[in-house]
C-alpha cells in the first residue's frame, strides 16, 4: 500500500530563532562507560565471555574476597558498556539517562541492575557516575523448541540513571556570539541577521555564511548574557527550505512539501508481468509392467501487459495535483517511486528527491 502525504498551502508561519539556530560551543558531549549489568536469571554471560569474569573478580577483590575467575561461573551478570548525553552547562547533582547494551553473549538485561560504573568523556575526565535499574523495553522467553522475542532485550535505558559529578564544559558566552544553523540556508541566515538588527540595532549581525550568523551582544546586556540570548531566541522569522521528497522504500510512504513544483510533462505508465510456474506431476506405471515411478515437472509461462495510463501535468502544477493524478491511475507503492525517479532524470520535478 502507498502513503501519500502532502502539506496544503496554509499562510506563512513565522518560527522562532530558537529552533532554527544553535550557539556554537553549547552543545552536547557523550560519555562512555564500561559497567556490569547483575540481577539477571539465568540470561548473562556464558563462559566464552571472560573479560566479565574478570571484571566481577577485580570488583570483589577491591571489596576483601578473593576469586580466581577462572574458578566459577555466574550466569547471572552481564558485561555491558553504558553511554549517555552529557547537557550543556550541566551541573554537578544533575541526573541524566543513559542506555546500556550487553557487550557479550548476554541474551536478555531483563530485571538487570546497574553496578556503580564512572562515565568519561573524550578527555579522559569522569563526568557522571551511573548506577540503577535497566528497563529493557522487550522481552525474550523460550522454552522445549520454541522462542519468543520482543524488540531487543540485550540493551536497556536507565532513565536519571547517572548523577553528574564534574561540571560539562561548555563555551562563555561573550561579547561576540555565533549561531549556527541546524539547516544549512543563505535565504536564511540573511534573514535571521535582518530581524536581530532590526530589534537590538543595525551591525549588530552579520550573516558569514549559510550556516553561521555572527553576533555582537550589545551594551546594555553586556552583564547579562543569558537575558540577550533570551530575548535573541525569541525573535521569529520566516523560514526557507528547500523543497525536498522524501520516499521510504520500506514502509511505502513518501511525504512531499507544498513547495514542490511538477514542469509541464506526460506521463505514461504500464505494467508488464510474466509468471512462470512449475507443477510437479507425478508419473506412476500400469500394474506388472515393470516401469519406474517419477516425477514430471509441468512447466506453464504466462504474460500479461496492461495497457499503459498517462497522465499530463501542466505548467505550475502543485504537488496536491500530483498525488491526485497518481492516485488516479492506480499508482502502487513501487510505482510512485519509479514515477518520481524519472521526473527527476527527466528534470521536470523541481525538488530534491531523497530515498530512505
């Protein structure tokens, strides 16, 4: 089945700066971590894992009992490596979530918990420590020859799994400020410098290019940063993008803006389909006459052409129109795409046509 989604022509929307625009130097930084996942039944790490072993030994030596890991086994532990988004400006006693995935031969971290286990970032620097529950989101169950599994319950997330020991790093923000553009546009960024010298004063932005605006924060918020960029964010503007199909070959949806345009062009489409069966027939001789049962295949060829459906787009056609029309002649899923691929190579759709 196709899914045809397209957007009518409402009024132009003013957005905010904020969700067009980032700071640079205030942005995220992920941590990593390697930790040990215990509570499980019976679905941990099996004996070819042996680094989690050793990882249980080292942690019970530090706590007084000596282990050799090669002296046991516990199914009931998992070793897992732990990421997690550390915020900007985050402070120390802030919680975060963070995501577990089993890192050995782990089946499921169903009813798992969390050993304390330090986060680091690139630097090397511990930033958070995690510890708690895993909530797996699935679930795997078998039995005598038979199994069942939902999602992937071989990582988990731990939702204010991690308290946050060491301040993020994080850019000042100064007398000069840079935004980037999460979509990369000159129309844009033209755009965003008219708005923010229209409200704080003329020279105060400068576009550098499509995707960096650069600030200068007045006099008067000299002290107060976090005031300009307040009221900064909270500037709107008109937006421009560029018109842009989008085809999910998986699903069968395609999802087309209001900003597409179709050239004048005709279209004809059909549809060809042989199919080709083989029916094996079994051969079986008359009684005493010393023949050979065998097995016959039975070959059968069938062609069947539709005949071909076309289609004319005018000068200016929208985007609506063209689903209409598709819709019309019976467009399946594949043959929408195909249909949208050659008015691409025939350079009559005035659109980037993206495939995911």
């Amino acid at each position: 089945m196709c899914s045809l989604l397209h957007a009518a022509a409402p009024a132009p929307r003013a957005t905010r700066v904020k969700e067009l625009i980032a700071v640079e130097g205030v942005r995220d930084n992920q941590l990593i971590g390697y930790g040990l996942v215990v509570g499980l039944q019976g679905t941990g790490d099996k004996r070819q894992t042996v680094f989690s072993a050793q990882t249980l030994s080292n942690m019970l030596e530090k706590m007084g009992v000596q282990v050799n890991p090669l002296a046991f086994q516990v199914r009931n532990m998992a070793a897992v490596m732990v990421t997690a988004n550390l915020p900007p400006f985050a402070q120390p006693g802030m919680r975060i979530d963070l995501t577990a995935a089993a890192l050995g031969d782990a089946t499921n971290l169903q009813g798992g918990i969390l050993l304390a286990t330090p986060l680091r970032g690139l630097d090397g620097q511990i930033y958070a420590m995690a510890q708690g529950s895993v909530i797996t989101g699935g679930f795997a169950a078998k039995g005598a020859g038979a199994s069942a599994t939902l999602n992937h319950p071989t990582s988990g997330r731990l939702p204010s799994g991690a308290i946050v020991e060491r301040a993020s790093p994080a850019a000042a923000l100064g007398t000069t400020i840079r935004l980037q553009l999460r979509q990369a546009d000159f129309t844009t960024a033209a755009r965003i410098a008219a708005v923010v010298n229209e409200r704080f004063g003329p020279g105060r932005a400068f576009p550098e290019s499509s995707g960096a605006v650069r600030v200068e924060t007045p006099p008067e918020y000299a002290a107060r940063a976090v005031d300009f960029m307040a009221a900064l964010e909270s500037l709107t503007v008109q937006a421009d993008r560029v018109a842009r199909i989008v085809v999910n070959e998986r699903t069968g949806t395609i999802v087309m803006g209001k900003e597409v345009k179709i050239s004048p062009v005709a279209v004809m489409h059909g549809a060809l389909s042989i199919e080709v069966q083989t029916n094996f027939d079994i051969s079986q001789p008359a009684p005493f006459s010393g023949g050979v049962t065998t097995v016959v295949p039975n070959t059968t060829v069938q062609v069947k052409e539709e005949k071909a459906k076309s289609l004319v787009l005018k000068a200016g056609a929208t985007v609506e129109e063209l689903v209409r029309a598709l819709q019309s002649i019976g467009a399946t899923a594949r043959d929408v795409m195909a249909i949208l691929q050659n008015l691409k190579a025939a350079a009559a759709l005035e659109a980037d046509l993206e495939v995911i």
